[in-house]
C-alpha cells in the first residue's frame, strides 16, 4: 500500500496547492466564507469528475508508453502534464472562444475573468464540434484496438471475437466511423449538420494523420533512435488526452462558469491520472490483470458513442464517468477471477 501511495506523492501535493489556491480564488471573487468554501467543493468535485472521466485514458497511456522509449516516456510524463494541464484546461476553452467570438487571446483572458456567463455561453455554442471531433476520434481509437488480427485476448469474446474476424477488411473501422456520423448528420437539428460533419471528419483525419506519422517515422532509416517509435507515439498520446479531455472541459461548466476554478479543479485530476500511468507501466498491472485493458477500450468506445449522443441529448458527466467505470471494474474482476482459475 505504501509503495503504491509512493505514486501518487506529486499528485498529493498538487492536490494540497489546487485546493489553497481555489481558497484563495473563493475568497477573492466572494469576500465571503461561505463563497469560499463553495470554491472548495467545486474544486474538489471537478477533480473527482475528471479522474473518473479519465482513468481509462491512464491504461490507454501506459499500453502506448510501453511501446516508446525511455526518453520519450520520461518526455510525455513531464512535457505530457503540462500540456494536459495548461494547454487542455486552460489554453483549449481560450482558443474556442478566441475562435468563436472572433477575439483576440487577452480579451478572451478578459471575458473569462470579468464575464464567466458570456465566456460558458461561448464554450457551449461550440458544444456540437468538441463532441463530433472527439466522438470520431475515440471511435477510431476503440475500433482500432478490436479489429485486429495480432489482438489474442478476448473478454466480451461473443463480440470480440467477430471484430477480430473481420480485420482483414480494409478500412472496415473508417467505414464505421463514417456510417455513425452519417447516422447523426441525418438525425441533428437543421443548420448544425454541416458544423458536425466538418469536425467529425476532421477528428477522423486527425487519427489517421497521427498513425501515418507514427509509422513513417517508426520506419524511416534517417530518424534518430530517440524519435523511433517516439515522436509519433507521443502526438498520438497528446491527442487521445485531449479527445478525453473535451468532456471533462464542456461538463466543468455545468459546475462553474469560472475558467480558472475549472482550470484547477481538472489540473488535480490529470495529475491523478499522470500518477496512475506510471505506476500502471513500472509495476506492469497491464500484465497482472489480463482484462483491464479490455474494459479500457470497451469504456472508450461508450464514451465516444455518449459524445455524438451529446449534439441531441444533454447526458450528465456523472454517468459517463460511472459507465466508464463499471466497465473498467467488470473487466477487473474478470481478470481476478482468471488468475483465480490460472493458480488453481
């Protein structure tokens, strides 16, 4: 237990500074203990949202970090964080409504901290592009782990199974993709299709794009040892993060229209999750438990099938993070029940 604890040390800490400064945001904004303490909880339940919107994201991290090399995993840990923390939670909300609104970045910093209201209402109208694109490319995250013909394990093994069987038609997962969002453009309100069709490809285009760089230079003879199996993981890590991330942003502001609350109430909870890819990738839990990284993608697929639901339904954060969780959790204790099976 203890050693296990030794992981999450930073995250500790982090924790202890996020909360004193959302104190200290409380205090600022309310001049009042009550605003205060309100500040508090905010931050203390955004932290919680977004570890359990995410811990599928930290197995989908340590299966990727496994593959790369030391230096590049020591780069995603490090580099990875910061951008995780200030480029999703705070640079990602500015650059929408930076686009948006057709404002400059420091009247965007302005809107944020003088109009929270107009700021969350700028963030939502966007709301259809953020779920499209991060939709198709979870989908093609998902799909590309199951279609495919190396996979040798099976946990859903009815369905799985049938996925596996049919790798060896080409660009079946693209084709996949393509019929669910054709599905929903057709479905969607007038006037928003194009909006949704244009980011869903783009987020279709983006997965391809990070795998196309990803090979080439895990392949070309001129790429340095530090850059094989590297550079191109390390994108593919940073855009699977920010797909993740989309979530956790949009629903944040159901909780508070304050940009440097949500900032730091997420920022606690991608430290947690940073904490659990490494102690998921140097203690080998991926290898202990023969289904969690089943449950992982299974999580990941609903979770990319809840986005697109999102552009027509208003889905609460709290179920999508439970659903992802009882997934997770079921395909633990199929692996528990398995090593049972294997001792006996």
């Amino acid at each position: 237990m203890r050693i296990a604890l030794h992981y999450f040390s930073w995250a500790f800490g982090f924790t202890a500074l996020g909360l004193a400064l959302a104190i200290w945001l409380g205090w600022a904004y309310s001049g009042t203990l009550s605003g205060t303490f309100a500040f508090f909880v905010i931050a203390a339940v955004l932290a919680v949202l977004e570890i359990s919107l995410s811990f599928d994201n930290a197995i989908v991290n340590a299966n990727k970090l496994k593959q790369m090399t030391p230096e590049w995993q020591h780069r995603f840990l490090t580099w990875g964080i910061v951008i995780a923390v200030f480029g999703m939670r705070i640079l990602f909300p500015l650059l929408v409504v930076v686009i948006a609104a057709g404002i400059g970045p420091i009247e965007a910093v302005k809107l944020a901290a003088t109009q929270p209201a107009e700021y969350a209402r700028i963030i939502g109208s966007a709301h259809v592009s953020i779920a499209a694109f991060g939709g198709a490319f979870l989908m093609m995250v998902a799909l590309n782990y199951f279609i495919d013909e190396g996979k040798e394990v099976d946990w859903i093994a009815a369905l799985e199974r049938r996925l596996r069987a049919c790798a060896s038609i080409r660009g079946l997962e693209i084709g996949l993709v393509l019929s669910v969002v054709m599905l929903f453009t057709w479905v969607l309100p007038p006037g928003t299709e194009g909006e949704f069709l244009f980011a869903a490809c783009a987020g279709l285009l983006t997965f391809l794009g990070v795998e196309v760089l990803g090979h080439v230079l895990d392949r070309a003879s001129l790429a340095s040892e530090a850059a094989k199996g590297g550079i191109g993981a390390f994108l593919y890590l940073e855009v699977l993060d920010a797909s993740f991330s989309f979530d956790g942003v949009i629903g944040a502001f159901a909780l508070t229209q304050n940009l440097f609350l949500i900032a730091i109430g997420l920022g606690i909870g991608a430290m947690y999750v940073r904490s659990m890819t490494i102690m998921l990738v140097e203690k080998n839990t991926l290898a202990e438990f023969r289904y969690l990284e089943h449950g992982a993608f299974w999580s990941i697929l609903i979770l990319s099938g809840i986005m697109f639901a999102q552009t027509l339904w208003h889905i609460p954060e709290v179920a999508t993070g439970l659903i992802g969780a009882a997934f997770i959790g079921l395909s633990l204790l199929s692996s528990l029940r398995f090593n049972r099976r294997s001792a006996r």
